[in-house]
C-alpha cells in the first residue's frame, strides 16, 4: 500500500484492473488457485462477454475442486450480481484435462469450438483446445 502512491497512471489502473478481474483462495497464507478474467464488449448488445483467461489450481488442491470455487466466485461477481451487465462468461480448456471440463459442465458451460492444435497434436494424438461459454441469459431470478 505505501508504494501504490509512488505509481504512474497507467499502473494504478493496472493494479485496480487486477483487483477487480483476479479470484484467488489462500490457505495458509499460501496462494493454492487463481484465476484471471478479461472483459470486452459484446459485438450484438451492449452488454459484456467475460473471458477467463487464465487459471491455475495446485496439483494437490485440484480433487478439493477449488476450480468450481474459483467459478462460482466469477459467477457471484459477473452474472448474480444486479448491476452487472455480462452476456456469456467463455474458457479455453485442452481436452484433455477432463477433471476440469467435467466442472465447467456441471456449472452450466457448454462447448462452442474446438480449435485443432496442428496436424501432429490434433490427428494423431487427439489433443484439442476447446472453447467452453456459459450464457447468463440462461439463468432465470
């Protein structure tokens, strides 16, 4: 907090974008899941598409599932939330990191794309990068 004073613009707004896109859990005074989020403006309303554009869970904390913790939190912020104005809330996850897609899908996200990954990676090994939305018109208060 003493340094924040010290900052140029351009870094405040930076530190406040982070504060206000950024879910993380502590345990133990240890960071142990994260997730950052990116919000653009929709192309058809005037409303905002949510991207989570990264996330990381401890390998040991993954079957704890604090990804739905860290999901429910952005579902807290961005669609339950009155004053907030979000179309659809989007992931890219590898298909094979099945724990996680398991999670997203019980949360109410279904997958729109699958992205190749090159000859190599798509056609023989079967590794692909699938994009997951969550759309909050979906929901009925």
């Amino acid at each position: 907090e003493k340094n924040y004073n010290k900052l140029n613009k351009a870094d405040k707004d930076l530190v406040k974008h982070m504060k206000d896109n950024t879910f993380c859990i502590v345990y133990r005074d240890v960071p142990v899941a994260f997730l950052a989020c990116k919000q653009t403006k929709s192309t058809s309303d005037d409303k905002v598409d949510v991207e989570i554009s990264a996330y990381a869970v401890r390998r040991v904390y993954v079957k704890a599932e604090l990804f739905k913790d860290l999901i429910s939190m952005v579902f807290k912020k961005f669609v339950t939330n009155e004053k907030s104005n979000v179309n659809q809330i989007s992931v890219d996850v590898y298909n094979f990191e099945t724990f996680d897609i398991n999670i997203l899908k019980r949360a109410g996200f279904y997958r729109q794309k699958r992205h190749s990954l090159g000859f190599l990676l798509t056609s023989v090994l079967g590794m692909t990068k699938d994009t997951y939305v969550f759309e909050s018109e979906s929901i009925e208060f």
